[in-house]
C-alpha cells in the first residue's frame, strides 16, 4: 500500500484506494439498489414473523431475514467494488441499514424468547448505538467507507472493520444467540462486545475527529 501522509483532515501527498477524491459521482447505482433492496426483503421476513402461528415457524422467518440481511451486504459491498462505484452515500446508507435489519432480526428473537431480552439488549446498545457512532465517524475524514479505516487507525479497523471483526460482531453473536439460546454465555459475549466498542469510542475521541474546512462566506 502506498504510503501516504495527512494533516489530520486528508492526504496531502498520495491518495490510495479508499480516500474519496471529489463528491459522489452518482448515488443511483447497483450496489446502493442491492443494499435497499436486501434492507425492505429482511424487513418484510422478520415483520412476518411476528404473525407466525408457532414459534418455530417464526424462527425460520427470522434466520430467513437474517440470511437475506448478510447475504445482501456481502453482495451490495462487492458490487461496489467490482465495478467502482463505491459512495460516501453508500457507505452511509450500507451503516444504517445494517442497524435497521439488526433491529428487526433482534426484536423479532425477544418477541417470541423473551427469555433472551438481556443478551440481546446489551448487543443492541453495542451495535446499533456505539457501534454506529464508530461506524459512521469516517464522514469527519475523505474516505469513501469505514473499510478503509486503516488509512486513518489501523488499530480501530482491525478492532471494528476487519473481515474477522465483522464477522464476530454480527454472524458470530445472532448464531450463537440462535444456537445455544443460553443467556449468560450471550450476555457473556455481548458485554465484551460492548467493552471493546466503548475502548474503540475512547480511541476515537483521543484521536480526534477532524473539522472540515469552512467554505468562504460570499461577498454580501
């Protein structure tokens, strides 16, 4: 990788891949038609599952919802990349939609195992809260997604963004919950989830986030 020095707000030599060179070229685009499209699907699953006549039945709903939700954001991410058309507005739109398939997935699970609501309380605090204030914090600086966080902290990419790290924060939690169905072993998992999220949170306050650059204020 191209090595690259900043002033705190951008590159100001080198640009690698990641560094967003000018505005969005267009928003309307496959993968951000991908990323709607997988959100409304699992959305519409993990909503039929609250009318489903057994609890069986609204489980496989669920992981159906779950499925579309990863099985989209794998795809809407390549897509990007496959053909360049990755956004500041997709990246945007891929953070908050993750949340709102999470919300639907986790909130159906309590519904029909209410059993569940602590583990699955403390995870929703990390994910769709601290999680997403980390998540979205790479508007303060030009890169084009919270992937390409190793350009600002390579430390916090490899605690949030890293290919392992996604992996343990969503797919590893939701199939341990579904699982074993154990509510210290979950809780257990998403405290420590929490703490590292809260240890990122410190780390991102200590390294400051940037303030763009006032416009010039037009002649009166």
């Amino acid at each position: 990788m191209a090595t690259t020095e900043t002033d705190g707000v951008g590159p100001v030599t080198e640009q690698p891949h990641g560094w967003a060179t000018g505005p969005d070229r267009s928003v309307l685009n496959g993968a951000n038609a991908i990323t709607a499209v997988r959100t409304l699907a699992a959305v519409a699953f993990g909503l039929a599952a609250t009318t489903a006549e057994s609890t069986d039945s609204a489980l496989l709903l669920l992981v159906v919802s779950l499925a579309v939700y990863w099985a989209g954001d794998v795809l809407d991410g390549a897509w990007a990349r496959w053909f360049d058309v990755e956004t500041r507005f997709g990246g945007v739109l891929d953070v908050v939609c993750d949340r709102v398939c999470a919300l639907v997935f986790y909130l159906g699970v309590v519904w029909h195992l209410p059993g569940l609501a602590v583990p699955v309380g403390v995870y929703l605090l990390e994910f769709a809260v601290v999680d997403m204030v980390l998540s979205l914090a790479f508007v303060s600086w030009p890169l084009i997604s919270p992937n390409y966080f190793y350009l600002v902290d390579r430390t916090m990419w490899r605690w949030n963004w890293s290919k392992p790290a996604k992996a343990v924060n969503s797919a590893f939690f939701a199939v341990l919950l579904l699982v074993t169905q154990s509510v210290w072993l979950c809780t257990t998992i998403a405290v420590a989830l929490l703490a590292l999220k809260v240890a990122s949170l410190v780390r991102l306050v200590r390294l400051g986030v940037p303030v763009p650059p006032r416009a010039p204020t037009p002649p009166a």
